[in-house]
C-alpha cells in the first residue's frame, strides 16, 4: 500500500523513519499560516498537526480577514498558551513555531500586544556596538523563547546594494553593502537566537538587494542587476546557517526558465552543491504573486520541492480568498509522488533534515 513507504514492523533494527507514513513525512515539510488564538484539541489546526505531522506552522499579527481581530498574536499571555496548545498536539513535541522578527518594521510581537517592540530595524543595529547588538539581539529571543516561539525567520543576510530597492533598503532590513559585515552581524544575530534555543533562517538567497521589485506583488527580474557578491554572506555562514530562506526573484543568469524558489539549478545547484549548505531549505510564502500569479498550486508544490526546497511556506496571509489546508497540500503532493512527477527520495532526503534540525531544539 502507497501510504507507508516501508512496512516492515516485523523486522528488528529498523530506523523510526522506516516506518512512519509518507502523508507524515510530507506533512513535516509544510509551515502553514492559520486563523486562531488557540489551538484546541477540535480546532483544526491542532487536528492538522495531530493527523498529518505538520511540522510548522507560522504566526501574524494582522488579520487580512478582519482587521479588527487579531490572526495569531494578541497578548503575551495568549501567545505563550496557544503555543503550548500547538505543541501538545503535535507528535514529538518539536513543532517549529515560526515568526518574522526582525525589528523595525518586521517585528510580529508588537508592543500594543504588551511585547517590548521596539527593537531596532538592521540599518541602526550597525550603528551600535557589538556588546549592544548582542544584549539586543539575547533580548529578542529571550522573549522570542518565553512564549514558546522557536523559529525565527531572520536574519535578512541581503546586501543593501541599490538604494531604489523599497523592500530591502527603504524598509532598513540589511546590515550594509558590505558581505562581511553583513556576515558578522547575522552571526551575532545567530548566536543570541541559539543562546534560547530559537532557530534561524537566512534570507533571501540568492539575494533580494539589488532587486527592484516586490514578489509579493508580482514577478520581479533581477538579471541585470544581481551580483555574485551577493552569494557571499551565505557562503560565509553555510556552516552556521540553521536554515536558508530562498526568495522568489528572478535571475535568468541563473535559470532560464525559473525563480529561485522553484529552480533545482538554484537550490539544490548552486545554494547545495557550489557553496556547499548541508541544512534546511525553507521557501518564502508560495502564495507571493511572483509564484501564485504564475503557477498553479500543483506545479508549485511539485516544482519547488524538485528544486530541492525542504519546506513549503503556504502563509494563508495574503489573500483571505485564497487560503490553502493542509489536507489540500498533502494530497496534491501525494498525487505527485503516485504519478512520479516526485521521487519519494526527495520527500525522504527533506523529512531527514528536517528532523536532524529539530534535534537542536
């Protein structure tokens, strides 16, 4: 039967994974966004992380549905309780919990939710010195850990190399032109991040600074004005690097045919093989108009997994017409592998590294 890779129970000396089911192995490769303050034992996200082994889910703040109610986050004590609800309904108790805190205009626990909330955007981080930086940074994640999120979406490892460039540079998320100063305050960031035992994601390879475009909105080219110094960064930390966040630009230097998020010449070529990064590989949100205007859910979910992405971020943030479940994303990917448009190897190459990751919590 296609649901177990391997059913060989009888057998002794068998290792976990051999035995678990391909719709789980799966499900550890999804973070979804859902519409909840809580996470009972009927809601059904907790049905979906119970059933299916979600391995991640992502919490927002805004409510694209109804801007008078919070998503996810509403006060310090709500955060900390539905965390603790979303672990227990999770089989291993190492469900990543993931958010984007950056600082300045991309911290999610706001201050309004009684989190601290101002801490500062990565342009005036690197006018402090590193003893501050570092006290700024343990302080994050130190409230980051207290209301049990385990997954930070940071730090931004982008150049900040065209000063048209609205969603990096005019938003203040890099920390300067140059990759090695770049490195070593994504590093700090880093550190401070595991001192509470808070994961991290480098973004956005292979490199959002010189673009011009925003892919939430739609399609963005970056051809002619990406360059190889922006690899740097990831190269730098390949070996630090809990996970890389791939982004959705364009580059035909690269790929002819592909954005980064869906290119196997990108991911598993040149982030993989070339500069040689042996961890997790997450996407950005595949509902982003650079992938969702392009490409049917399908060809998406079968694309970018062939690319060699191990997690598939489905936010159900952007558009309250066009959320996606769970179920919907796990049958399509088992459509895939039944038809053979996935090798069941990639889904297991994935599950692995996601589960020697999760070892780190």
């Amino acid at each position: 039967m296609f649901k177990r890779t391997l059913i060989l129970l009888g057998l002794t000396g068998l290792p976990l994974w051999a035995t678990v089911a391909t719709e789980q192995k799966i499900g550890q490769m999804l973070m979804v966004g859902f519409h909840g303050t809580t996470a009972e034992k009927d809601t059904q996200i907790c049905r979906d992380i119970r059933e299916y082994h979600l391995g991640a889910v992502i919490l927002f703040d805004y409510n694209p549905v109804d801007k008078s109610k919070p998503k996810n986050i509403a006060t310090k004590s709500q955060v900390a309780k539905l965390t603790r609800q979303l672990q227990a309904c999770s089989y291993d108790g190492k469900l990543l919990i993931a958010v984007d805190q950056e600082g300045g205009r991309v911290q999610r626990l706001k201050q309004k939710y009684g989190f601290y909330g101002q801490f500062p955007k990565a342009s005036d981080v690197i006018k402090m010195d590193e003893h501050q930086i570092k006290k700024t940074y343990t302080k994050m994640s130190k409230e980051l850990k207290s209301v049990g999120i385990n997954f930070d979406l940071a730090p931004v490892a982008d150049l900040d190399i065209n000063q048209n460039n609205h969603v990096i540079h005019g938003l203040g998320r890099s920390f300067g032109k140059d990759p090695k100063i770049v490195s070593k305050y994504a590093s700090v960031f880093i550190d401070a991040m595991h001192a509470n035992g808070v994961l991290t994601s480098l973004k956005h390879f292979p490199g959002h600074g010189s673009s011009e475009g925003d892919t939430h909105k739609g399609y963005v080219d970056v051809t002619h004005l990406w360059s190889k110094v922006e690899l740097e960064p990831y190269h730098i930390l390949k070996d630090k690097a809990d996970t890389v966040m791939v982004a959705h630009v364009f580059n035909k230097n690269l790929d002819a045919k592909y954005p980064a998020t869906l290119s196997a010449k990108t991911v598993d070529g040149l982030l993989r093989k070339k500069l040689g990064f042996k961890g997790v590989v997450i996407t950005d949100d595949l509902q982003m108009g650079a992938i969702a205007k392009k490409y049917t859910l399908s060809k998406t979910l079968e694309l970018s997994i062939n690319a060699g992405d191990d997690i598939l971020l489905i936010g159900n943030q952007l558009d309250p017409k066009h959320t996606v479940n769970t179920k919907t994303l796990i049958d399509t990917i088992v459509s895939l592998v039944k038809k053979g448009s996935i090798k069941i190897d990639r889904i297991e190459k994935s599950y692995h590294r996601i589960q020697k990751l999760k070892e780190k919590l």
